[in-house]
C-alpha cells in the first residue's frame, strides 16, 4: 500500500509540473534559443562543480544531489540544489526522475533546518527558460530566506 501511494505520488508530482509547464513555456527569442544551445552544448558549469572540475562551498552531497552556496547571494541564506543528473530544464524531466526530484525538496527541508530557517520561513523556486530568466540550463532548485523576502514578484 504504501509502495502503491508513492508510486501514485510520483505519477502526480511528474504530470502537475509537466502540465504547469506546457501552460507557460511558449516561445522563446531566437538570440535566447541560440544562447541556451550554445551553453547546453558546452556543458554546464554545475556539471564542472559535480565533478570537481570547479571549486564550490558544497554543504550537502550524496549520490544524487549536490547543494552549494552560489557566487551572488540574493538572500542572506541562498542555496543553489541540484540533481547530479544533467536535466536542462523542468520541461525536460521524465517519469523517472520523480525520486530526484522529490529529494531535492527533502535536501532543501533539511538545508532550511540546519540554517535555521525552517521555522521563520524560506522560498524554494526554480527558474524555467527566457521569461523566468534561466541562464544555467542545469535544473537548479534556489533555497532562499534568512530575511523577509517580499513579494514574490512586483507587478
């Protein structure tokens, strides 16, 4: 039963964001579409972190996931969280990646908690292509908070 209830979870958790991002990822620029080739075609730079080709202040790893501090801090607590499978971005998950996808939100849980801002409050958010203003085409989940954060957007 309870195998059936995660598998089920899974299957919801998989459909939800393909359908959220089917609504919202209508055309892209042309400059932006040759810009994102250009740069998957490279390889990311969370991929060079992965394998140690860069340096990062990593504070949680294991076999799937790895968590480090990002270069510009847009909170006093910003943690980037990331799969070490290479997604490049939310429209490209599969079925299969439901497990590593849930446990970015269990890594993120536990970062919130030993930072110590769990209890005040934190925002987890992902960046998808143009209008979102994602630049790394590396699925990359921001754990921001350690201050009041505002809106989520400015109309």
């Amino acid at each position: 039963m309870k195998k059936s209830l995660i598998n089920m979870f899974q299957k919801y958790l998989v459909a939800t964001i393909l359908i959220v991002n089917v609504f919202f990822s209508f055309g892209q620029s042309k400059n932006y579409q040759e810009i994102k080739a250009e740069k998957i075609e490279k390889g990311s730079v969370f991929t060079k972190i992965i394998n140690k080709e860069l340096p990062a202040k990593v504070i949680y790893e294991d076999d799937d996931v790895i968590a480090f501090l990002p270069l510009r801090l847009q909170a006093r607590v910003h943690v980037l969280i990331i799969p070490k499978k290479e997604i490049h971005t939310v429209n490209d998950i599969t079925e299969n990646d439901a497990l590593v996808l849930g446990k970015l939100f269990l890594v993120a849980k536990k970062i919130a908690k030993e930072q110590g801002i769990a209890k005040t409050g934190y925002r987890l958010t992902m960046n998808v292509n143009e209008d979102a203003g994602q630049s790394v085409f590396h699925l990359h989940l921001h754990l921001l908070g350690g201050e009041n954060l505002g809106p989520m957007m400015k109309k």
